[in-house]
C-alpha cells in the first residue's frame, strides 16, 4: 500500500500474490486494528478503496525501515556486488511470472 495513496482489494491481492479472500481476511485485521479504513469506490460499486490511516502511514513507515536494514543486514554481509544484483534480477522475474518454486526447488505454475 505504500505505492498507492487509495488501492483496491485486487491491488494489494496483486501485489502480495495471493487470494482476493486472504486479502481481504488480512484488510479486514488490519482495518479493526485501526490502520485502514475502506470507503465507497467511485468508479465501480462493486469494490471499495482502502486508504491507510495516519497510524497505518505511520506504522507501514516503521515496518518498511526495519525490513529494509535487516535485509540490507543480512544479505550484505553474504552476498555482494553482482551475486546480489542477479538475486534482485531473479525475484524480480519470478514474482510477475505467476509461478512458484516448489520446495524442491523446482518451478512450478502457480494455477
């Protein structure tokens, strides 16, 4: 949702890969904890936009630097300099691919 002032369900289903019903599960937590708040879709009555309020901004903020520094922790002081680009390129590829890699490894289709 950083990427969007105002998104759909579907958006953030799209972006996290997963259910429109899973993602609707975890709007749902996160809208009764007080960090979003849905309201009438103008441009199509079926759905509705989810708009983050000022402690969801505030929190989604926080989490993002955390996850950010960890990952720069941890992955910096293992993979360097062009391994790691190619890791970005790779996850970068698979994501929009719609497929998944199986815990053997293997890709597989995500249908």
């Amino acid at each position: 949702m950083s990427k969007y002032t105002a998104c759909r369900v579907f958006d953030i289903k799209e972006e996290l890969s997963i259910t429109v019903g899973g993602t609707s599960k975890l709007v749902d937590r996160i809208e009764a904890a007080g960090l979003c708040r849905r309201r009438a879709n103008p441009d199509d009555r079926r759905s509705q936009i989810i708009e983050l309020t000022p402690a969801g901004r505030r929190l989604l903020a926080n989490a993002t630097k955390s996850f950010e520094h960890e990952l720069h922790t941890r992955l910096e002081s293992v993979v360097t300099g062009r391994a790691r680009d190619q890791f970005g390129a790779t996850l970068l590829r698979l994501r929009p691919s719609d497929r998944r890699v199986t815990w053997q490894g293997q890709l597989v289709s995500a249908s």
